[in-house]
C-alpha cells in the first residue's frame, strides 16, 4: 500500500474523517442552490460564519494589548492602533468585520424570510438565529463601548437609561449595568467580559445549534408557487427531492460560500487598509459634552426614531418596540409554520419586508443628517462678513450667536437645522410677530424673555433685517 | 426472565433520577455564589456629599459645571468616570443643581449661558433655565441633585444615574 494511503486509512480509523466528511461535505443540496445564479442566494449565513471567526482572530488579537481599565482603555487602542501598519490594520479588520457581519447577518435574514425558509420544520433554525441576531447586535454595542471615548462612555449611560426603564426591575437592571449607582471603575470590565468572554461563547453554542439544525433539515429548497408546505407531506417531497436532483454539498454549492467569503475577506481588509479603523473620537470626559455623539451606522436608524417619535412615546420606542419586534421574529415560524413558501402568494410579506426595509433605510439617512442637532458649533457672522450694515446689526449678529438662536436656525446657510431658516424672516413676518415669538416662545421655541433686554431685541431684528438685505 | 428484566428497569429509572438530582443540586449549589458574585456590584452605595468648592467660587446668577468622584473611587477608574452636573448659584444666595442627564435618553446637556437654555446634543431636547422642558422629546424637567452650604462650603449628593419614567 502506498503511504498516503496508508497515512489516511490510520487517521480514518482514529479520527472518523471518512464518516465525518460524508455528512458534513457530501450530503445533498437541492439543485437550485448550486445554480451559478441563483445559488449566490445561499451563500449569506456562510458568509456570516465566516466574518464571526475572523472576528474571533483579530478579536483575540485585540486583546493581547487592550487594557479593559477605565485610566487606560482610551489611551491603550490609541497606542496599538499607532504602532506599526498591523495595529491599525487589525483594529480596522474587526471593526469593518463588525459591520459586515451585521450587514451580512441581515441579509440572511432577509433570504430565509422571503423564501419562507423559516417554515416547517425548520422553525428552530429561524428561531436560534433570531437569538444570534439579538446577540451579534449586542456584541455590535459593546464593542463601540470599548473604545472608551466619549460616545461610549455616554453610550453606557445611554444603555443604563433602557434597561431602566424596563416595568419592575428596572432598577435592579440599571444597577446591573453600570456595575453600581453611576458609571464607575467596574462598568467597563463588565462589558469587557460581555464582549470578549460571556457573548461569544454563547453565539458560539448557538452557531453550533444552528449548524447542527441546518445540517439536520438540510437547506430549503426553491419555493415554488401553489406548492405550500405541509405538514404530514413535506418531510417526505423533500427526501424525494434530494433522492431524485440532489446534489454534493461539496463542491457543488460549497464554492459559491467559499468564493463568497473570501471576497468579503478580501473586500474588509482593503477597507481597513484604505479607510482605516473609526476613528477615536475623543477621550472620556465627563467635564467636556461631547458635540455630536453618534450610534455607530447599525443603530442610527433607531437613534433617528428616538429623535421623530412623538414625545411621550419614550417607553413604547425603548422598552416595548424593542420587546415586541423581538417576539414577532421569534413567534413568525410558529403561528406562520405552514402554508406558501412563493413571494408570488405572500403579498403580505413582500409588503411586510418591504416596509420594514424602507424604513430602516429612510431613518438612517434622517439619523446621519440629524436636523435636530444644535448645531453647537456654529461659528458667529463677524462684522467683516456681513459687510456694510448699521452697527446693532453686527451687534444683534453676536447675539444671534450667543443666545442660541444660532444652534437651531440657520442664517445665509450656516447654523442649525432645527428651527426654520430665517435669512428672509423678516420678509415674511412683521417685526411685531417675531418679536413675540422670540419673547414668548412658539411651538418648540422656548421663550427668550428673561435673557434679551429691549435693546438686544432691536439688535437681532437689525441682524435679521440685514440678512435678508444680504440674502437677497 | 420478566421479573429480572422489570428489576433492571426499575435500578436504571432509580440511577437516571439519582444521576440527574445530584447533578442539578451541584449545579444549583455552583449557581449561587456565581449569580451572587455577578450582582453584587448592583447594589445600591451609601449617600455620600462631596465638596465643589467655596461658595465664593460661585459667581452668582452664573451656572457652572461641577465634576467631583464617584462614591466609592476604584484606584484604576481615573479621571474618566467623574460626575457631572450643573450649579447655579441663585441671586438670593440659595443653590441648585441640575442633572446632566437629558431626561430622554441619558445624554449630556449643555448649559448656554446667554440664551439660558441647556441643550441635549443627542436628540434635540432643549429645558430652559428652570430645567423645565421647552422643546425636543425630553419627557419631563431635568432632574435637581440636592446640593447644599456647610461652612462656606457647597456640596453635593452623588446622586444615581436617574432612573428615567
């Protein structure tokens, strides 16, 4: 016998990899997923995997010079993303990972909801990847904590204001999370152990649950119109189907998820290596409010929704919406577990999925341009800029500034965005009624009466007057 | 052959119980200190007040921000975990303090002195110089952490992260 023969027989025998390599690699796939175009469809949770373990290498990698102290967090990522090209590299490969993995995580939840995978018997699969859903979006918000700048350290007081509000433990939860009354010496070693020790074991255990099922079930066929699933048939078309069409896992439909992969690799480290990690920001500072504190691009939808919602709508948006989305993705495959899999015969889900998508796409745009952000900023016009005006005029300009009228409203385009722009106000309304509004307040504008003497009042009416005469 | 078979049965049910009760009571024994250990830190600290300075360092009519230690310092927390808050010192010579948590989701405000407003950069919330909600999503005044003068000092309360609702 040759000696490779011989070599692979001895570990055959010890190991088990001829049994192990027939069920992992050779069972059979319907022939669609091994199509050259429809195929790609099933490469996403693959895909994701994969992300999932570089994740846990640069991870890792991180954490060999990471200091999860609150005196030197900020101050250890700045030092080994500046020593030498890796540091920067591998810190931009876990975060670019990061948000491929969630990008690719939501992608596969969109596949299996539209094919209607989810259903019989493969409610389990739907449901365990629901869970990793939960905790890789979870994973997402500690990581950005980790940075221990400015946002993520108003981000766990941020956190610690949800988990307040949640009916009857409240509380306690609130506790939980800071480690104690305020944000203190423990806070941080407490999401340091949730993302690197507590959360990837358990999307480590349920990957394996959720593998095993896949395995088990095998992967859902193409749907095809007028053929719901059936309880009492479905087990049995599908074995049937494999029978007749089915075709090897390996290679058939395993080199689209390995070409996949390894593109997305390849795709996050050019962006780590071009674009680099996010950038620091600033350190934590309890006595600087920061300017523009930000969600990463994952959760901006839901920090626009935060800022449109209704007032009074706090606990429905942060403790109910979040609980109640949460149910729906969990009770979908069992009170949906048959019936058709067809987008042709689901108008309900296609508008389902359709609306869910635009909103989250339209939020996340309103949260990136954030209109109703003090524009704190804003720097004051000077006298040169408004060029040839009566002097209360500039002086009214300064005022305009240092009152905060600025942060809000914006003038010959500069300021804020929240309250209307005001460069032709004065053609619009009459000296009268802008005076009162600024003296009484109307609709969201507070009233300036305790903070503007007569005089100041003339002097932004002037800055108004002459904007207008610049604008126009 | 019945009657041994049934005793075999018997022994097996008998040792699948014994096996699962001793090891779920490990379990549990094994459970307690660790949830223990784990929600320990949740526990509510003492009141403790802590010195922002003279009352002479207090212009009055002008609101300033304080920051002063948490209750109960860890030695590797540094100067990042401070609190924060704002104190006026009224024109009648009494003291208030406003919280720097916006009331809406936990951000910073920001005091303009000028304008007498605090200002939430996250979302847009606005309180007037009272605290008071005049425009954004804040649902309800800016909290007040008791301050108070002892000796010609004035201190504070640390005061929890508020619990918002």
């Amino acid at each position: 016998m040759k000696l490779r023969a011989r070599l692979w027989r001895w570990a055959d025998h010890r190991l088990g990899l001829g049994k192990i390599w027939r069920v992992v690699a050779k069972h059979g796939v319907p022939p669609e997923t091994t199509s050259a175009r429809y195929g790609w469809l099933y490469v996403l949770g693959f895909v994701t995997l994969g992300i999932f373990l570089l994740q846990i290498l640069t991870g890792a990698a991180l954490v060999t010079r990471y200091i999860p102290a609150s005196e030197s967090a900020f101050e250890s990522i700045r030092i080994l993303t500046g020593e030498g090209w890796s540091g920067r590299m591998i810190r931009g490969m876990h975060y670019w990972g990061a948000s491929a993995m969630i990008l690719f995580m939501a992608f596969h939840l969109a596949r299996v909801f539209l094919t209607g995978s989810y259903k019989y018997p493969r409610e389990a699969n739907w449901i365990t990847g629901v869970l990793l859903l939960v905790l890789v979006l979870a994973m997402g918000f500690t990581g950005q904590l980790l940075r221990w700048n400015q946002d993520g350290l108003w981000g766990v007081v941020v956190a610690s204001q949800y988990a307040g509000r949640v009916p009857f433990i409240g509380d306690f939860l609130k506790r939980l999370i800071l480690a104690g009354d305020v944000v203190g010496g423990a806070t941080l070693s407490r999401f340091f152990a949730l993302h690197v020790v507590i959360m990837p074991l358990m999307i480590l255990a349920l990957v394996g649950i959720h593998l095993a099922l896949v395995q088990y079930h095998g992967i859902s066929e193409r749907p095809v119109p007028g053929e719901p699933v059936e309880t009492a048939t479905y087990r049995q078309k599908y074995d049937e189907l494999l029978e007749r069409e089915g075709k090897p896992y390996w290679p058939d439909a395993a080199w689209q998820e390995m070409v996949a992969i390894s593109a997305v690799v390849l795709g996050i480290m050019v962006l780590a290596a071009f674009l680099g990690p996010r950038p620091l920001g600033q350190p934590p500072d309890p006595a600087s409010v920061p300017s523009h504190p930000r969600p990463d691009w994952f959760l901006m939808w839901y920090y626009a929704l935060l800022a449109v919602k209704p007032r009074g709508f706090e606990h429905a948006t942060m403790v109910y919406l979040p609980i109640v989305t949460f149910l729906v993705l969990i009770l979908l495959p069992l009170v949906r577990s048959t019936g058709e899999r067809a987008l042709s015969k689901r108008p309900i889900a296609v508008a389902a999925a359709a609306a869910v998508a635009l909103s989250l796409g339209t939020l996340t745009v309103i949260g990136y341009r954030g209109p109703w952000v003090p524009d704190l900023d804003t720097p004051p016009f000077t006298a040169a800029e408004l060029g040839d005006v009566p002097a209360d005029a500039a002086t009214g300009a300064l005022l305009f500034h240092s009152h905060g009228c600025q942060y809000c409203h914006a003038v010959m385009g500069r300021g804020g965005q929240w309250g209307p722009e005001l460069t032709d106000v004065t053609q619009r309304l009459a000296p009268g009624v802008i005076t009162e509004r600024i003296v009484k307040g109307f609709g969201e504008m507070p009233s300036f009466r305790s903070q503007l003497t007569a005089e100041e009042l003339a002097a932004i009416l002037a800055f108004l007057a002459a904007a207008a005469e610049n604008g126009s | 052959m019945a009657s041994m078979d049934d005793a075999a049965e018997g022994r097996r049910r008998f040792l699948a119980r014994l096996a699962l009760a001793v090891s779920g009571l490990a379990a549990l024994a094994a459970a307690v200190p660790l949830v223990a250990y784990f929600v320990r830190p949740a526990r509510s600290a003492a009141a403790a007040w802590r010195d922002l300075g003279a009352v002479g360092d207090f212009a009055p009519g002008l609101t300033r921000k304080v920051v002063y230690p948490t209750p109960d310092p860890d030695p590797w927390e540094g100067t990042a975990v401070r609190n924060a808050a704002w104190v006026r010192r009224e024109l009648d010579g009494s003291f208030t303090a406003f919280s720097i948590y916006c009331t809406h989701t936990g951000c910073p405000v920001r005091w303009v002195e000028e304008g007498g407003l605090f200002l939430c950069p996250c979302h847009g919330g606005v309180f007037d110089r009272d605290g008071d909600v005049s425009a954004g999503p804040p649902p309800r005044p800016l909290d007040r952490p008791v301050v108070r003068v002892r000796n010609g000092r004035v201190e504070i309360e640390v005061a929890d992260v508020p619990t918002p609702g």
